[in-house]
C-alpha cells in the first residue's frame, strides 16, 4: 500500500518532533484527566475501568503507528506492549514493550491516571515520591527507560491552566531491574511543556477538541523549544499532577524496543501500569477472528469484554482517539455465540476469538485503502486494551 500526495500530507505531521507527537497522544488519549473533577461519590473501579462506557479515562496506553502512517506500510504497531517479565516468573506482572525484534519508528505510550492521590509538585519534589522499575532487554537500542510525561493543573483564582511536561532518561542497556525516581528529577534540567489551551477543553463531553493543524503548529514550536529545568520552580509547588505517561520509542529513525517497566509507585502505593496488546486478526465474511501476536501472561481471549469491541477504519492511533470521526463512526461487535475461543490446529497456533460485525458494518469501517483496525478492553482487574489492523480479504 502506498500513500498518495494528500495522505503524506495529512500524515507529515508524525515528522514534526519525536517528542512533540508521543506528547499530544499523549493529551489527547488521557483528555478526561484534563478536563473531569471526579464527584465524592465517584468509585475506584469508575477511575480504572476500561470498558467501552470509559474509554476516555487516562488509565490507558496507545500506541502511535507511525510506519504504517508516514510510508503506508501493511505492517502496523510493530512497537507493541505484552505481559510478562524478562524470564519466566520473574516479574510476571510487568508490561514489555517490544517491537518483537524488528527495527520501527511506532512509539508506545502508557498513561496512570494520578487524580486519586491528590499530588501537587511541592509535594512530589521529594525523592522516592513516584518512582517505577524498568529493565532493558539485550535487543533494545534507543533510550531506556525514555521519557516520562507529566499532566499538570495550575488554578489561579477560577482560572485553570493545563499543561504536559515530560524529559528523556537514557541509562543504557542494564540486563537488570533498575528504579528510575522521578521526583529527583523534577529539579534538574532537560525538560520540556507545552500548554493545553482550554478552549480546546470541552467539559462536557470530557474531549480535547483539536485539530490536526493545531496538532503540528504545536509541534513544531516543540521542536524548537529549549529545555528547561526545575518543573516546581516554573510551574509552582501548589501546581496539581493529575496523571503520569511513560513513553518509548524512535520516531524520526527506525529503532529496536525491549524494555520492561513494572512498579510504578506513588507515595508507596504501587500503582497498576496499562497496557495495550496487539491482536493478529483476519477478516472474513461481515466479521474477524483474532488472536494474541504475543504470549502474554495473566490475560486470557475468554477475559475481552464483549461490549468494549469495535472495528473503525484506520487511525495511525491506536485505539482511536475518543470524539474522532473513526471513533465516532465505528461499528459495534457481535459475538458469534456458537464460536468456541479454543484453538483447534494442530500447529499450535494461538487461540482465536470470532467476532461479527455485519455485513454493511464492517464494510462502512473500512477506510480507502481498505484497512481496518479492531479495539477493545480485557475485563480484568488491570486496566488492558488491544488493537488490530488488517485489510479487508
């Protein structure tokens, strides 16, 4: 598949700033942390669901397909999460980002959503505030643990502003488990902020409401922005930190992941990490079978949330971005009740699960180049979502 004049177009803003595009995912996927003050009576379980009704809280991961979105690729989010530890029973609740070994510019990105800790940044500037673990495997060969981003609330009077902020860490291949401890970074240098405006902030709906144009005039004056340092001094101690995003990634030139990242703490409460896992799926006949691309530990196809599933034409992010016109215009899943989740090959193949669109349905998610992209939610106590591309057979 190769992009014609207008998509390249559309899609040269994935060329603006390797940091600049992982970072407005970053706020556009996470856009109800900026915009939603939970009520007393709001529960855990409404902050870290991951069902379809929730699909815009910020206890999620995306991942930005920018092979497939600069050059056309057929291969989509090489750069993807699994479970699962380096070895066997080491770790086996850690979220692994690989790109299974082959070099890409996808980026992954994972955002926990903090609002429930009631956090300002004079109280994170202590050491051990929030920390997280990582392991870097023998393959990877870009920066680990990479970036750490930061969504930021200041109140000045009835006045609230909304910002990102986020700085790189590159500590080189380990082979074996490390702490990175944010909070003693916040007063050194090499970070970087761009302000969310707030009339792209619609409360309501719980949205960012932007524009891709916006996207990239953003961007770009990221690009050419000089780090600063100390987050408290420019931002203030009374600042509040309503959600944190760990990122990995190359995207101005092909690179390997294989990194680990497990514990992520805050004032000693261990917070779970999201993750999203790549499907292998196959179209055929109005619906899709599909499987796990990776083995994943603790997560099953019999724990996907049938009402969560959905196909959409291709978005170069996956799952798409809550309000979009591929998220709004998507199609709803049926589950083939007489489909057994339980493989039969004799290869050994992982076990698929069928799912049925319609017809007319299916048909109306694909895009022009008669791509497709399927997404959902697992119903686990972790908040775990997949996504699928595949062209229509």
């Amino acid at each position: 598949m190769t992009p014609n004049s207008s998509e390249k177009t559309t899609r040269r803003w994935f060329l603006r700033g390797a940091a600049g595009t992982a970072l407005l995912g970053t706020v556009v996927s996470g856009s109800t942390v900026l915009a939603d003050d939970h009520s007393d009576d709001d529960t855990d379980d409404d902050r870290t669901s991951t069902t379809s009704s929730d699909a815009r809280r910020p206890n999620a991961a995306l991942i930005c397909d920018v092979d497939g979105a600069i050059s056309g690729s057929e291969r989509s989010f090489d750069n993807r999460m699994r479970l699962g530890g380096p070895t066997n029973g080491d770790r086996d609740g850690a979220v692994h980002v690989t790109s299974g070994g082959e070099k890409t510019q996808d980026y992954v990105c994972t955002t926990v959503d903090l609002r429930d800790a009631d956090l300002q940044l004079g109280r994170l500037n202590q050491s051990g505030r929030l920390t997280y673990d990582y392991y870097t495997g023998e393959t990877h060969d870009h920066a680990s643990p990479d970036e750490i981003f930061l969504i930021l609330r200041q109140r000045r009077g009835q006045r609230e502003n909304y910002f990102v902020t986020y700085r790189t860490l590159d500590e080189g291949t380990t082979g074996e488990w490390r702490t990175r401890d944010v909070s003693s970074e916040l007063n050194r240098d090499g970070w970087r902020a761009i302000e969310v405006p707030t009339d792209e902030i619609d409360v309501e709906s719980e949205l960012v409401q932007t524009t891709t144009a916006a996207i990239e005039d953003r961007i770009g004056s990221l690009a050419q922005q000089e780090p600063y340092r100390n987050v408290v001094s420019r931002f203030g101690g009374n600042t509040e930190v309503l959600a944190a995003s760990i990122g990995t990634g190359r995207l101005l030139r092909p690179a390997v992941s294989d990194v680990y990242y497990d514990s992520f703490q805050v004032s000693d409460e261990t917070k779970p990490i999201p993750a999203i896992l790549r499907m292998t799926p196959r179209f055929e006949d109005g619906g899709v079978s599909f499987s796990f691309t990776d083995e994943n530990v603790g997560v099953s196809l019999e724990d996907v949330d049938e009402d969560s599933v959905r196909v959409s034409r291709y978005a170069p992010i996956g799952p798409p971005i809550a309000g979009t016109d591929v998220e709004t215009t998507s199609v709803a899943a049926k589950f083939d009740s007489d489909s057994d989740s339980d493989s039969d090959s004799d290869s050994g193949d992982s076990d698929s699960l069928q799912v049925e669109f319609g017809e007319s349905g299916a048909s109306s998610a694909l895009d022009e180049d008669d791509l497709a992209m399927v997404y959902g939610a697992f119903d686990t106590d972790r908040p775990v979502t997949f996504v699928a591309v595949a062209g229509r057979n």
